[in-house]
C-alpha cells in the first residue's frame, strides 16, 4: 500500500493552512525525510516531510487549503530510490556521502541554476524585466525570492529605471492572493488599531558607547562564541532592565484583570519574505550576551528560510523591533497583542549634540515606545524609555549587571 502523506498539526487552535509549494514534483523519486511540500498556516511557515522513500504522487495543487490531518501526496514505496551519489571531493578531502554531515554553510545555487521562483519574485521579475534564470537565488535550494529580483533589476547612472506602465508580458496589473500568514498579520494588527488606546513616546540613545565596545572587542566575542556581537543584544538586556524597573510594562489586560508575567519573553522581530514576523527568545532574562546573538540568528535564518514553528513566535511578553536595518529614522510602532509594549530601534545617524557645553558629534538613535494607555500612564512609558536609554549608554552596566 502506499504510504499517504498528511497535513501535519500547525500548533494549537490552527486547524488548516495553505500548501505553498510542492518542493519535488509529481512522480519525483524522494528519500525518507526528504522536504518535498512547503505549508503556510496563519501563524508560520512548515515543510512536510517524506515518511518513505519511493515515488511521490501528489493529490493536491499549489494554494489550496488543507486542514490538518488531511492527504496531499501518496509515496509508492516499493519503486526503489538509489542512493544519493557522492559529492564530488576536493583534493585531500574525504568524499561527502548520505551520511556525512557538512560542517559549513550550503554554497548558493549558481546563476541560471535556481529551483524556481517565488510568488513574489516572479511578479517582480516580470515588473522589473529581470530574467530569474540569470540570477542567483538566496532562498533555500537556491530559490530565487523577491530580493534577489530587486538586487538585480536594471539600473541607470545609479537609479533605478521607472517600472514601464505595461509588464513585459502586457499585463497593467497584477493579482496574487494574500497568504494565510499575511491575511493574519493584516488582521492582528487592524485588531490592535482598534481594540488597544495605542500612544508613542520618543527619545533619543547616545550610541557612542556601545558602537565602542563593539570595536574593540567584536573579533574576539566572534572567535571565542562563534556568533557576531551585534546591537539587538544591546537592546533586549536594556529593555529586560527597564521592565523589571517598571514591571507593568511586561504585563497584559485579561477582563478586567491585569496580569503581571514575571518571566521575560521577548519577541524580536525579522522581515521575510511573506511578511513580518516575531521569533520570541524565551527566558531571555536568563541568557547571556552570546546566547541571545545566538538565538537571534537562529530564529531569523529560521524565520527566513520558512522553517520556523509555532512555538517560536508564541508566548512573548515584550516586542522590540528594528526599523533602522532598513533606514528607517523615526516611526510609531504597533503592538503586538495582548502585549502592552513595544520598543522600535531606529537608525544609526551622527548628530551634533551638546555636551557639557560643548557641541560634539556623537552616533545618536531614535528611540520609540509605544504603550497601550490603558494600562501604562505616560510616566511610567517614559521613565521605561528613559531607562533603556541609560543603559544602552552605558553597556558595561548591562554586562556587570548593575
């Protein structure tokens, strides 16, 4: 009998998603564990995987809804699959087989040598007049993903060229539906507009120490703890200090209740592909400097290559977020229910400040809280901004833990 491949469980109160992609296709010959469909649900992306190795048939299209439980695909698994072929080794190197696990990084897929395209991208393709199969993917298995489209649509004397009123393909428009995880994002964040008395608070964080710190000992926290020392560490021991100074601000509105989380759960949040998301580190307050960078980098590769889980954006107590990585020099963020605060990080500008009544140049950022009034007073949001604003201008505190 072949063996029926179903739609796994998404996590709790999910009970259908949508199939993305099929990763190998009808009558492919698959491995056992083998990815061979991509399954979006409203809250992350998940891969399914081959119980068997044999011969796939699908039984299902690409966007349509599954609910959990539900068949897509059968595996015939008395066709024999062969085994894997070798590697091809280099001089002095052992050849790399099934079981031989790479202790690097996957190389990108070569141009013209990408295993498709995705949604996005192929819109933007055809928008932008890019040929995708001169082009290197960065998604997983060399996938070309919107990005790649946008690094390499034609430029002239350093612009980019306007997008002509008419596609290449003569189309004036363009339809695609919303995923589910975008219609989601869509409908928590209408959700929070209208459910939370949102208000913002703005300062403004001397860099100088921490961007000091980081110069000087960035080679060695990488060569001891094999992860970069970035800023967002920075952030999260600020604001896990300034919550526990101002512990409203790490709690939600249940009724009429108000519930105080003596845990820190922070959520940081990473820019994909299919939209916005939050990966939420865990006990953060527990974690050190190079666990957090390691976390961060995990949940975002994660994040972006679609395989993040339910789990992992669940359960967060507190949001920071970074609109500097993308230039971003001062805006209002939104909550994250039931969250009762947010953080935004801004970008890294040198401004002349005056200091001890000289006017110097110093590395300053934009900060952003925005608080659910119902909740938090004013004081309170800014004596919390305030505090992290302290600390983020003196990062040895954070590391002695002063």
């Amino acid at each position: 009998m072949p063996v029926e491949v179903l739609v796994p469980s998404f996590g709790e109160s999910i009970s259908e998603g949508v199939l993305a992609r099929w990763i190998k296709n009808d009558g492919d010959l698959v491995q056992r564990d083998e990815p061979i469909a991509e399954l979006e649900s409203e809250k992350a992306t998940s891969e399914v995987r081959a119980q068997a190795a044999g011969k796939l048939k699908t039984s299902v299209k690409e966007g349509q809804t599954v609910a959990v439980g539900s068949v897509i695909a059968s595996i015939d698994d008395s066709v024999a699959v062969p085994e894997r072929p070798l590697a091809p080794a280099l001089a002095g190197e052992k050849p790399v087989g099934p079981a031989t696990k790479l202790a690097t990084q996957p190389t990108p897929a070569k141009v013209g040598a990408n295993l498709g395209l995705s949604p996005a991208a192929r819109v933007h393709a055809e928008i932008k007049g890019v040929d995708p199969g001169r082009i290197s993917g960065s998604g997983r298995g060399g996938r070309v993903i919107k990005e790649d489209v946008l690094a390499n649509e034609p430029r002239t004397n350093g612009t980019a060229t306007r997008v002509p009123a008419t596609t290449p393909v003569g189309q004036r428009e363009t339809r695609e539906r919303m995923s589910p995880l975008r219609q989601r994002i869509a409908a928590r964040l209408l959700e929070s507009q209208q459910t939370t008395a949102s208000l913002t608070t703005f300062n403004e964080a001397d860099m100088s120490a921490v961007i000091d710190l980081r110069t000087r000992f960035k080679d060695r926290f990488k060569e001891k703890h094999g992860v970069g020392l970035g800023f967002m560490s920075f952030f999260v021991k600020a604001a896990i200090e300034a919550l526990k100074a101002f512990p409203v601000l790490n709690s939600r509105i249940d009724g009429s209740d108000i519930v105080y989380n003596h845990y820190y759960n922070i959520g940081v949040a990473v820019s994909t592909e299919k939209g916005l998301m939050v990966p939420v580190l865990k006990d953060a307050d527990r974690m050190s400097f190079p666990d957090i960078e390691r976390a961060i980098a995990d949940l975002a590769v994660r994040a972006r290559d679609g395989k993040i889980s339910v789990s992992d954006v669940s359960g967060g107590t507190f949001t920071i977020t970074n609109g500097g990585i993308f230039g971003s020099m001062m805006s209002t963020p939104i909550l994250n229910p039931p969250q009762c605060g947010i953080l935004g990080m801004h970008a890294i500008q040198k401004r002349p400040m005056v200091i001890n009544d000289q006017i110097v140049i110093r590395p300053m950022m934009y900060l952003a809280m925005t608080y659910d009034h119902r909740l938090i007073d004013g004081r309170e949001a800014v004596q919390f901004l305030v505090r992290v604003k302290e600390c983020v201008g003196n990062p040895e505190r954070l590391m002695l833990e002063i």
